[in-house]
C-alpha cells in the first residue's frame, strides 16, 4: 500500500519511535499523544479497518491482544490499567487507513468518550 502511512513506517520509510516488532506486529509510540503512555499496535499486512477482518486475517487480532497486554506490563500499566481503542471510519475517528490499536494509560481516562 504505497500511499499508506502506516505502511510507510513498517518499510522504513517514514522514521518512527519504535516500542516493539516482530515478523508480524509493530508497536510505536503515537506522534500527538493523548496520555501519558500512548502507542500505536499494528498488524504489518495492510488491513484497512475493522470492517475488513475476516477469516482469513482475523488471526492477528489474537495476537495483537496478546502484545498489547506484553507491552502494557512492561509499561508498568497493567495494576493501573489502560485502555485499548480501535477507531473505525470517519464517525469513528479513524484517520489512518490501517488498522490500529491505541494503548492509552499513565492518567485517569474520561469514560464516556466525547
Ligand atoms: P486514528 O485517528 O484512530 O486513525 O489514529 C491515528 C493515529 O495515528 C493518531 O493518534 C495520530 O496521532 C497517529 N499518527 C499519525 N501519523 C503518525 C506517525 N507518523 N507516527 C506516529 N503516530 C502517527
């Protein structure tokens, strides 16, 4: 996917501050973060959105949850607690047309969401 940015940072060609990787994931802290810990988790094959798993790719999902809650202990968060949010299309606040786990912790976090 040439013209996606998430791509982009998985070949190397947007820099990005790197949290985690593997063959399969990647985990990077967000640019504009909206708590104290804030990274992005993605999968490295380009699926748009949540609206696009299926069967034949949902097998990632499993093992995202499994790093994002590797990452949220080695954070220190996992006592505290954090929040996983995926967004999804426009109403949703997606952005980025990859899709993306936000790890958000480190603060008290509003619930309900505005
Ligand atoms: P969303 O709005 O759910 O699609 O989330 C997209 C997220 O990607 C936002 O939180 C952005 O701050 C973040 N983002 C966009 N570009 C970059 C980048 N180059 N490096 C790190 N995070 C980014």
């Amino acid at each position: 996917m040439t013209d996606c940015i998430f791509c982009k940072i998985i070949n190397g060609e947007i820099p990005s501050d790197k949290v985690y990787e593997d063959d399969k994931i990647l985990a990077f802290n967000d640019v504009d973060p909206q708590s104290p810990t804030h990274i992005l988790v993605i999968p490295k094959e380009h699926i748009e959105s949540l609206n696009h798993l299926d069967e034949n790719n949902i097998d990632i999902i499993k093992e995202i949850y499994i790093k994002i809650k590797e990452i949220a202990k080695e954070q220190g968060l996992s006592d505290r607690g954090y929040r996983v949010v995926t967004n999804c299309g426009k109403e949703g606040g997606q952005t980025v047309g990859h899709l993306h786990f936000h790890l958000l912790g480190g603060r008290n976090l509003q619930w309900p969401p505005g």
